[in-house]
C-alpha cells in the first residue's frame, strides 16, 4: 500500500524555505533592537551579518543558516540594510566552520531554545494528534 504524503510541495515550500516577497521578508526577518545590539558586538561586517542571519533564519524557518542552501539575496539585502554593511561582506562569513558553529549555539541561547529531546517526542506527538483531530490537512497539522 501506497503511503501517503502528509504536506504537497506547496506547503513543503510554504513552512521550510525563507520567503522571498517583501511583506514576508520585512514581517519575518526585521531585527529588534537586542538582535541588532548582538550582532554589533561581533567584529567586523562579515561576523555581524552571518550573526544576523542566523538569529534570522533560525526564528523563520527554523532551521538556522544552512551552508548548502546559503540566504537568499533580498533577505541578506534586507538585513544587511538593517546593520549598515554590504551584502557583500557575508561572502567571508564563517571561513572557519568553527564561526558558523559558535554562531549557532550563541543563537541558540539567544533565544531560548536547546535540541530535541526524547521526552519531547510525547508532547509534538500529542499536539500533532489534537490538530489532527480538526483536520487532516498536513499544513495545519504541522504548524501545531
């Protein structure tokens, strides 16, 4: 038997990949003051940019800066517009991975947030289970 995709490539696309329309883009990736007096503590344009983006993307989509995918352009524009450096500059981010890295987890505790634990798998399942319970549309069901 045939299994089932929970989510079409529509709504793959919709919940995992960064926007690329302006309202999106302003509505998720416009820096607060803390994210921006963060990444103004790194030193030099490249160093806050990649800080920017990561705090950025790991709020929207969740997934942090992603080396094979990189950031698409407006986005960079946009928070490179926001820190006052050219985009330019995020073409020497992260030379050494350990950058990436300890940008990553200074990210991580930034916003409050730690890895995936077993004892979470009850918990996604169960609201899984409720959303499920009022639809079985997968986009719905995956944003609960």
């Amino acid at each position: 038997m045939a299994r089932r995709q929970l989510l079409t490539g529509d709504e793959r696309h919709r919940l995992f990949d960064p926007p690329v329309d302006e309202t999106a883009i302003i509505g998720h990736y416009t820096l607060s003051p803390e994210d921006m007096e963060l990444a103004g503590r790194r030193y030099g344009p490249a160093n806050r940019l990649g800080l920017a983006a990561q705090i950025a993307l790991t709020r929207h989509p969740g997934f942090g800066l992603q080396v094979e995918t990189g950031i698409p352009d407006a986005i960079l524009q946009y928070l490179a517009a926001q820190l006052f450096v050219d985009p330019a500059a995020f073409g020497m981010y992260g030379k050494r991975a350990q950058t990436r890295g300890d940008h990553g987890d200074l990210v991580a505790r930034y916003l409050g947030l730690r890895p995936f634990r077993g004892g979470d798998l009850t918990i996604a399942l169960a609201q899984a289970v409720k959303a499920a319970e009022r639809t079985d549309k997968g986009e719905p069901i995956m944003r609960a």
